[in-house]
C-alpha cells in the first residue's frame, strides 16, 4: 500500500530561487523518504521566513491499521523535548527569579550533598557530573521495554553517592540534569513543568496538539505507534516513560512549526529569553562546550545551526534549523532505524547547499563499489592484532586460510575485502578500514571517524574466573547480581535482567564488559575480591560491594 499524504503551500523563493523550485523541494524530499511509504515511516515540515513552506508524511503511523503519517500525526519527540525546559529555564532568569550560577541545593536541598557545587548552569549544559538515569536504572533492573517514571528517577538521583566528576570540568550528556530543571521550575513557580509548560508555551503558541506525559495509560488522539525492524518485520515499542523536563513531549510537526516560528523570531528580535537560549558555555579548563538551553549550537560548514535529536522506544527525532537563512527542518519518525540527524543534514544540502562552505576534505572514495584486489600475506600479517576503539569495544584482525577475518567485541567473526594494501572492507559493517603508522605492523587504524591503538591483548585464563564468583550489592543502585561460572565462561544473573556474558576486557586485568556497562573488579590489599565498579557510557564507578 503506497502512503503519501502532502500540503505544499503556494510557490516561494526558496534561497533566490523560482516558484518552480516547490515542485523540486517535493521531488528532493520524495527522492530521500518514499522508501518508507509501506512501513512506519517520517512527517516531514519545512519553515521558510515563517511559514510553512512544505509539510508532507511518509509512511504508516499504525502498522496494524495501515493508517498514514500525515502532518498531523502525534510523535514521541523524546530529547528535542528539552529546548522548551530550556525555555522556561531562561524565562524564570529573565523574571529574577533564578540564576544560573546559583547552587541547586538552594532549590532542592533534599539532593545529596556530594561536597561540590553545582549550579544550574552545569544542569543546563550538561556538565554536572551527575548519572544519567536510563543506564542507571537499568543497570538497577529497568527493563527497556516497561515504565521509567518520574519518581523512579527522582528516587534514582537522591541515592547518587559520588559525581561522575568534578562539576564543569567536563561534558557528559545527562538527562538527569534537565529532570531536575523541571523540578526547579516546579519549586520555583509552584507549578509542575507540565502545567506551565502548557500555559506559557503550547496555548499562547496555539500548539493544540501538543502535550507533557505525565499518565503512559491515556490515549492520545492521533499518535503514532513506534516499531523496530528485527531481521525482516516490524515489532512494536512501547513507550511507558514519563520522565518531564528531559523527554515526553508528543507533538505534531504542524506544532513544532509554530514553535521554531516563535525561536526564529525571538532571535531575529534580539529577544534576551531566546538569546540566552543559544549562548554555550566553557569548561573548567576553557574548552568549549557546543550545548546551550536544550539544544546544541554549531558551525555547520560556515552556517549556524541550531539542533537536537531525540530518540526512545523507536522515535526518531530532529528540529535542525539555520537561523541566518530563516530555515528550520523537522522530522519526527516512528522508525527505529530512522537516522533523524543524517536526514536533516542530508535535506538541509540538497535545498540549500551551495551556501555550505567547502568542508575542504576530499570527495569520500565507494569503496564498496572498489574492486577487491590481492594483497600479498606478508603485508595482511602486518594487520593482525587487536585495536581499541573505545572503553570495552575492540576489533581483533586475524588471518585464515590466507583470508583477513575482523571481530569486534560480542560479536561474529565477518571476512573483509582489500580494497587497496592499506584500505580493508567489511561488507557486513558497510565501511572500511583505514591501517596507518605501517612498519613490521601497523600501529593505528581508522574506522570512520575513529583513530583506534593498536594493543597487545592480555592471555585469558578462564581458570581464573573463579575468584570473580560470588553475589555483589550496589547500595546505590538497591540491586544485587550473581556472578558465576557456566561452560567456561563468566556469567551474571540478575531477577529482572536475567542471565549475560561478561566478557573479559582484553586490555584490563579484572575488567569485563557486559550489556549494563564495564565491570571493573577489586581486591582489597590482601588480594581479596571485594567488589566491583560499574561504568558505561553516562554513568561512572557505581560502587558494588561483595556480599
């Protein structure tokens, strides 16, 4: 069933160009998204001077009815939910009411005391150091798929016992952070977020279809289902979060239109509430931080550009807009497998890229259109070994059968193609690798945008894993795992997680990786296991004692 429901508004000059550029603007977005026209798909809108200059849906909203996207469709637009905590941040500054720079005990003085100062300005720009809650939590046995509620995360915040780091002194995505906003906001209004969100933006702005969740169980008029594609069909989401101030706006692209409408003339008006809401900030040591008040700001090529994305239980979101040229892009998607940001900047080029500077890089190589070409043993060799690409994540180059073999970590072992003597393909990863510093063996490669080290692994030995064994309790977290050993290998079990590998950190003594985060284990000074840290990519060294 071909799904395409469209409003193109009357004939513009889109960046000096003729009525007859409407027509193109249709056939570039048509070109880029109808490949979604039988599955669940993206609304698309486009803000030219303020006003809508195309709005278009692609795609199912409900896979079970087969009921189309259409501009009106309600999405989960998960994270670009925080601009408008932001907005009402730089509002109650405007009024007097609250500064920046003052200390969040004096708001919420309920939060641990951690022996530093953080401002509200480390809450707004994502340097506070505290936890963010969807690891947190699930490390602590929220699963994905059921309800992460306000008060949990409230709950969750209140037993943090040491900060991730010193406060500013560097930046760590937190939505921890924005939740506590919105309880500032509450303490300092009287009134939840919800509520003066709803009376200070979504009735004055007309946004009639716009809501906070603060109740998973209601229906919403007009909402789209989420879904993921797990090999070849689409499963449902769900999505049970009411997590205000960082999440949980649902929201049309004709709503948001209003919206980047009212931002674009805040900025153009020199207005001090939506100016404030694009200054940025520095670290401790002077480094610059790109994230303003709920959205990052950017040099995109010469152009500014003003963004943020979202993503939860199969939403896929964007507002991208560039202030200087009047332009905002929205894409709000019910497709897990949607890249909300690649698609803007990919629009964003094809309707107005001449403005773009050059990036002054070369034109990127097909390689997977290369032919594959032999390349002597003796020079394959030089590639075999392990490279780090990120804490727990590693790549092990082998040669089989005069073949060169790649696995990263937790995953299956994949053939590559040589594209030239130092560029090796993987099909499976849709990308190459880039082997550098080459001598008797190559030092560092590059896989897309990452410089990874050549290491030398440590030797496993599994008759070892025994003195890892044993049940460990994180009184943060209120939650406790049994590590044990099965068939050779280290295993954890927790109630509500259930039963996974720890994989052995080759570059580490004691350290494993595992689906809730890396597993730093310690001995006390007698050489006794005593516990373990736990570490992902927003959460650091949650403490777990041995019971």
């Amino acid at each position: 069933m071909k799904v395409c429901l469209a409003l193109i508004l009357p004939a513009f000059g889109f960046l000096g160009c003729s009525h007859s550029n409407v027509d193109v603007i249709s056939q570039k977005c048509d070109s880029m998204f109808n490949g979604y026209n039988d599955k669940p798909g993206v609304a698309v809108l486009i803000v030219r001077d303020g006003k809508i200059a195309f709005e278009k849906g692609y795609g199912l909203a409900n896979l079970e009815y087969n009921i189309p996207i259409t501009p009106a469709t309600v999405f989960d637009i998960a994270s670009v939910s925080k601009q408008f905590t932001g907005y009402a941040i730089s509002t109650l500054i405007q009024q007097g009411k609250l500064s920046p720079d003052d200390d969040i005990h004096k708001y919420l003085p309920e939060m641990p005391d951690f022996g530093k100062k953080i401002t509200i300005r480390n809450l707004i720009h994502h340097t506070s150091g505290l936890r963010d809650w969807p690891e947190g939590l699930h490390a602590a046995g929220w699963r994905w798929e059921e309800a992460f509620a306000w008060d949990d995360i409230m709950r969750f915040v209140k037993l943090q016992k040491e900060l991730d780091f010193e406060p500013g002194s560097r930046y760590q995505y937190s939505n921890t952070g924005y939740n506590l906003l919105a309880a500032i906001v509450e303490v300092v209004t009287g009134k939840t977020l919800p509520v003066w969100v709803n009376e200070n933006i979504f009735k004055p702005f007309q946004m009639n279809a716009s809501q906070v969740l603060t109740d998973y169980s209601k229906p919403i008029k007009n909402v789209a289902g989420s879904y993921y594609l797990d090999k070849d069909s689409f499963h449902k989401s769900s999505d049970m979060l009411t997590a205000w101030g960082s999440s949980s706006i649902f929201t049309t692209v004709e709503d948001l239109s209003k919206w980047v409408i009212r931002f674009q003339k805040g900025i153009d008006r020199k207005d001090p509430v939506f100016m404030r809401m694009i200054e940025t900030d520095k670290l401790n040591n002077g480094e610059k931080n790109t994230y303003a008040y709920g959205n990052a700001v950017i040099d995109d090529q010469g152009l500014m550009n003003i963004n943020h994305t979202g993503g939860w239980a199969s939403y896929a979101t964007v507002i991208s807009s560039y202030p200087s040229q009047g332009i905002s892009i929205i894409l709000l998607s019910n497709n897990g497998g949607f890249d909300s940001y690649g698609s803007a900047n990919n629009l964003a080029r094809a309707l107005f890229g001449a403005q773009f500077k050059a990036s002054g890089e070369p034109k990127p190589i097909d390689w997977a259109g290369k032919s594959t070409v032999k390349v002597d043993q003796s020079v394959l060799q030089k590639y075999t070994n392990s490279y780090k690409l990120g804490d727990g994540w590693y790549v092990t180059f082998t040669l089989e059968d005069g073949k060169l073999m790649v696995q990263a970590t937790g995953e299956e072992k994949f053939p590559t193609e040589p594209k030239s003597d130092t560029v090796i393909w993987v099909p499976a990863y849709n990308s190459a690798f880039f082997f550098r510093d080459i001598s008797d063996k190559a030092i560092t490669l590059k896989y897309r945008n990452i410089i990874a080290t050549r290491i030398n692994p440590l030797k496993i030995d599994v008759s070892k894993f025994g003195q890892y064994a044993g049940s460990y309790r994180s009184a943060e977290l209120e939650t406790t795992y049994r590590v044990y050993i099965q068939n050779n290998k280290l295993m954890a079990h927790h109630m509500r997680l259930g039963e996974f590998e720890l994989l052995p950190d080759i570059s580490s003594e004691g350290m494993f990786n595992s689906n809730v985060g890396r597993l730093q284990f310690e001995k006390d000074s007698q050489g006794i296991m005593i516990g373990f840290k736990l570490s992902g990519g927003r959460i650091r060294n949650i403490r777990f004692d041995r019971l």
